[in-house]
C-alpha cells in the first residue's frame, strides 16, 4: 500500500522540493497550498497521484477541510510536513512592529501549523501500526528560531514557538508511535528570499555560509525525507539544521 503524506506550502521552493522528493520516494500526496486550484494545477500537471487542497493554514475550516480530503481520499495519514509560512509583508525594526504584521506571521507559521498538526495527530493516533510507526510529523522551523533579526521580530518569534510545537508534540505523541521533528533551515533560495536576494549574495561571498553557497529547497527536502522515512526511527523532538554551517561558531 502506499503512503500517504500532507505537505503545506506545496507551491512554494521547498513546499515543492518537498512534494517532487515524496512522489519520486512513490508517496501518494494530499498537497496544501493557499494558491487557487488553477495556477497550482500547472505545478502538479506531471506528477502522478498528488491531490491538491487550496486554503488557508491560518483558518480553521480549511485545515479541516485538508484532513478530511486526506482520510476521505485515501483512508490514513503516515506523514504530515508543515512547510507553509510567512515572512512580514514589510520588514520593519522591532521597535516599529506593528500588531497586524505580528497577527498575520503568527496565525499562519504557529497557529496555523499548531492547530493542523493537533487535528493531524489526532488522526495518526487511531490508525493501525505500520512497522511500529503510526506516523511522521515534520515541522519546516528556520534558523530564525535562535538567530536574532531585529528587522523581523514577528518571523523570529514564529519560528521558536514552531521548535516548541515540535518539542511539545514529540513528547506527547511518543508513546503512541508518531515522531515529530523538524528542519531548520538557513538561507534557501526560493520565493520567500528572493526580495533580498542581493543582501545575501553579498553575505555568502563574505563568507557567512561555511559551504559558501545558497541552500537549495532540495536540501531541505532531502532532510525532511530522512526525518520521514524511518531511518531515524529511535529520533524524536530533534532540530536538524539544514544551513551550510552557518550556525557554527567561528573565531
Ligand atoms: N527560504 C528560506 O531561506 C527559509 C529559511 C528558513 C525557513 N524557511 C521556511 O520554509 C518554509 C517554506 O518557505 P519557502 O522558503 O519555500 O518560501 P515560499 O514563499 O517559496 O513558500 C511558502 C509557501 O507557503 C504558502 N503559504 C503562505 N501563506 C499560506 C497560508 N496562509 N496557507 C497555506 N499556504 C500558505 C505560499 O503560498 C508559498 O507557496 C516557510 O515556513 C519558511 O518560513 C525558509
């Protein structure tokens, strides 16, 4: 039989590497993204069995609406990967951030992956064992979890209560079988860096990034999919990050 996984942020840079790596791997997908049906038909017109769910991550009903389509089309959920995200609409100082710009980021990167992953977990935990595992949850966190950018306050707030999402599921779904951990990824190029393109073309030739070049959406799907394979089957709760070195300390 094969598995099933929901990926958020499916149309996105590494919502997309993400989708590409599961079908290859021969996962059937339930893809999630806030793209209206038609642009994002394009996206997945050459991939065999990816079911696309258009909505919001931030709103209630189309979360429920994304679970129900995944156990009403193929009756379990073995992998939920929470890609979607936010950066501000506006990158402001800490000290002019306004109660909108925080609203918007954290309804959708914490809110919103909180509340999927409850109704997810909640499905995984009546499912019938698959060698041992009822599921995999991967969360998408950032390096902006435990780096500050006092330009994107909200974004960094976001993400740490994303590792704590990770941290708090792990521990309570261990004992039912289900795993939960995340990626944290640095400085990817996708559509969410593309506005500041320059800015870190500039810091990666200065030498900030260890590998000394940008991460790929498909470096982060490749982690994801380790995460979600079972071959790290006895971790749960754990951060890898995926950042060409960037977080080592350096004299
Ligand atoms: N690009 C980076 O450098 C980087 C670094 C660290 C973490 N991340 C995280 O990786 C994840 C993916 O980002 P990306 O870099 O691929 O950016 P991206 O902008 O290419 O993809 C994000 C996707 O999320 C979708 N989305 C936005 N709001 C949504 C909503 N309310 N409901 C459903 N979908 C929604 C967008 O339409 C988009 O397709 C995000 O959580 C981001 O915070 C990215």
């Amino acid at each position: 039989m094969k598995k099933v996984a929901i990926i958020t942020g499916a149309v996105g840079g590494i919502g997309y590497a993400t989708v590409e790596k599961f079908n290859k791997e021969g996962y059937s997908i339930v893809a999630m993204d806030i793209v209206d049906k038609e642009r994002a038909a394009e996206k997945f017109a050459n991939m065999a069995d990816v079911t696309y769910v258009s909505g919001n991550l931030a709103n209630g009903a189309d979360r429920l609406n994304l679970v129900n389509t995944a156990i009403n089309t193929y009756g379990r959920i073995d992998v939920l990967v929470n890609v979607a995200g936010v950066a501000p609409r506006v990158r402001a100082d800490i000290l002019e951030m306004t109660e909108e710009s925080y609203d918007f980021v954290m309804g959708i990167n914490t809110k919103g992956t909180l509340f999927l992953t409850q109704l997810v977990a909640n499905e995984m935990i009546k499912q019938e064992k698959v060698n041992g595992i009822k599921g995999y949850i991967v969360n998408v966190s950032s390096c902006s979890a435990y780096t500050s950018s006092t330009s994107r306050g909200e974004y960094c707030i976001s993400k740490a209560g994303a590792t704590m999402i990770t941290k708090l599921f792990a521990d309570r779904l261990s004992s039912e079988g289900i795993t939960v951990n995340e990626i944290c990824p640095g400085i990817i190029a996708t559509g969410m860096t593309e506005k500041v393109k320059e800015k870190y073309d500039n810091l990666i030739a200065g030498g900030l990034v260890p590998l000394g070049r940008w991460g790929l959406p498909e470096d982060c799907a490749n982690a994801i999919y380790v995460l979600s394979s079972g071959a790290l089957g006895y971790t749960t709760g754990q951060s890898i990050i995926v950042d060409g070195g960037m977080h080592i300390q350096r004299l």
